[in-house]
C-alpha cells in the first residue's frame, strides 16, 4: 500500500520564483494505515513550522479507476488539509488541468513537459516527479487569486508569461 504526500514550497520576491524546498513524505509500508496517517501529520507539522508558509494549496482528487488508490490519497489529502487548517493557513484547491495551464501554457501537459518547465522556471532539478507536480502547484496557487480560479482558465497570466519567457530566452541563450 502506498500512502504518500508530495511537497513543494517556493518564495515569490519581487515577481521571481524562488526555490525553498521539495520533497515527498514516505510513511513506512510497514506500518498500519492510522500509524501512517499519523506519520503524515507529524511530519507535515513539521514543515508547516518550519518554513511558515503564509498560503497553501493543494490539487483537487481526480478520481480514476481505481478506488482504493482514490480512497488511500483522498485520506492523506485529508490530513494534510486538516494540518494546514490548524496553522491557519487558507487553503487553494487548484484542478490539475489549471495547474498544467499555469505552468505550461497547456492544459493536458505531460509529466514531462512539467518538469521541464519547473526546471527552467525555478533553475533547479526536482528531486522526483511528485515534487514537479508539488512545485507546480505551489506556483499556481501564488499567481491565481483563490477567487479566480475558474475564470483563469482562459485568462492570461502575465507575471507567470514573463517569468516563462524570461526563462525561454535564458535557455536559448546558454
């Protein structure tokens, strides 16, 4: 059974995205599911103290085939809410589709084409790719106001735009 939770934590100053730190949080398997859960709260406490973030998001569920893999991440999505709730922290739900538009400029992007994008935009090499969905969101929850979400889809992000761009032309210029 598998029941982890992906973390990426970024500082925006003065419109440039900084990396903080990414990561992925792995309760023992041989664990129970509560003794697990409960390794998920301790060590995502943890960060929250450590790093004081000012704001949070996580993806909204996309339910598959899969009901137990569905039921397993829906109890450690809930967990983490629970944690960040009790820090006081509001909290971004974000669709994966608006995540990858955000990042990408494309809503179906593949995993790839995200971590190639976290790549440039946060000049850094995630340490998995949980953490490149991680950083992807944290980077979407900081350009899209909580009661905007749905109607960014079709809008145009400008500070993001110039940040991608200004990667682009970095990149071609190595």
């Amino acid at each position: 059974m598998e029941l982890s939770k992906r973390g990426g934590i970024i500082e925006v100053k003065s419109n440039r995205l900084i990396h903080v730190d990414d990561g992925r949080i792995s309760p023992p398997s041989i664990s129970s599911v509560g003794e697990r859960l409960l390794f998920l709260k301790n060590k995502l406490t943890v960060i929250v103290e450590k790093y004081s973030p000012n704001t949070s998001a996580v993806e909204q569920i996309f339910v598959g085939p899969g009901t137990g893999s569905s039921l397993k991440l829906g109890m450690a999505r809930g967990v983490s809410i629970l944690v960040l709730a009790q820090a006081g922290l509001s909290i971004k739900e974000l669709p994966p589709k608006l995540v990858k538009k955000t990042v990408t400029g494309y809503g179906s992007a593949s995993k790839d084409q995200i971590k190639s994008m976290i790549e440039k935009l946060l000049n850094i090499i995630p340490k998995n790719e949980d953490s490149s969905d991680a950083l992807a969101i944290a980077i979407s929850a900081q350009h899209i106001g909580y009661d905007d979400i749905n109607t960014k889809l079709s809008n145009d992000y400008n500070g993001l735009n110039s940040a991608i761009a200004k990667a682009l032309l970095k990149e071609k210029n190595v």
